[in-house]
C-alpha cells in the first residue's frame, strides 16, 4: 500500500467517523406541517423568523389562507410545536388529510367545516367505526325470512 494508498484509507476512515457523529447528533430530515392560526403579513413574518432560528431546520414555508406551516429540517415535531407555540399563536399539528385517505370522510368525527378544500380530519378508523350506530332489532330480522310463508307482512 503506498502513500496514495494510506490517504485514501485514512480520508475514508476519518470520513465515516464524522457521519456517525453527525447521525448520532442530528435527527432525520423530516417534514412537520403545522396549523398556526395567523391573521396578517405580521404574523406570518413572526412564525416564520422564530421557526427559521431553530437548529437543523432547511426551510420554512408558510399558507396563509390554509394557516398551514410546513418546517423541513433534522428536527424534531414536538420542538417545532414549540416554538410555534412560543410565538403566541394558537398551533396544532396539521390535523388533516386528503379526503380520499380516510374510509369514511363525511362520518361526523371526520368532517370538518374549516379544513381547506378536498380534506377531513385525520381519524382512526375504529373511532369512525364506533361512532356508525348498528341496529340489531330480532324482529326485524325475522320479517323477511324464507322460513316464514307471511314473511313479508309489511305489504
């Protein structure tokens, strides 16, 4: 192994150290998507300086008219939900999603009024599910059956 060799041993070693210190520092790029409620040009200027300063974030981009924020960056959801929040401005995270995604978008717990166009509440299926009243009446059951000649006695 000659000089050119042993450098590029080194640099490769020296290299993989770094990104291991650098994975184990920073988190995963990711995107978080916020609902802060803003009114004018001065509260948007605001949520995004104070997004912008934190550590690890690449961009900040805000709609004003969905009063959506989307943060991407190595950071972490809830220290963005934070600093949002530190603003004064009422945040959440984004609570929607494409209507399509959701098995039963006009269910009650889904539909929102406010959501922007084409989305509904993020939910769980079993809690749309459990809001769907079932009604298990015997008689009614027991009307139409193929046992029964005067089975259809509604008529």
């Amino acid at each position: 192994m000659g000089v050119g060799g042993s450098l590029e041993y080194v640099s490769e070693n020296y290299l993989m150290c770094i990104s291991h210190k650098r994975n184990n520092k920073h988190h995963q790029l990711q995107t978080v998507e916020l609902k802060v409620a803003m009114d004018c040009d001065g509260c948007e200027l605001k949520v995004k300086k104070a997004l912008s300063s934190l550590r690890g974030v690449k961009s900040v981009k805000i709609n004003r008219k969905q009063l959506k924020v989307t943060v991407t960056g190595y950071v972490e959801a809830s220290k963005v939900l934070k600093k949002a929040k530190s603003t004064g401005k009422k945040a959440e995270i984004w609570p929607y999603v494409p209507y399509n995604l959701v098995k039963h978008p006009y269910a009650a717990p889904a539909y929102d009024k406010k959501a922007p166009p084409g989305y509904v509440r993020n939910v769980e299926d079993n809690a749309v599910a459990s809001s769907v009243v079932k009604f298990e009446d015997p008689s009614f059951v027991t009307m139409f059956s193929d046992d029964n000649p005067n089975a259809c006695s509604i008529m």
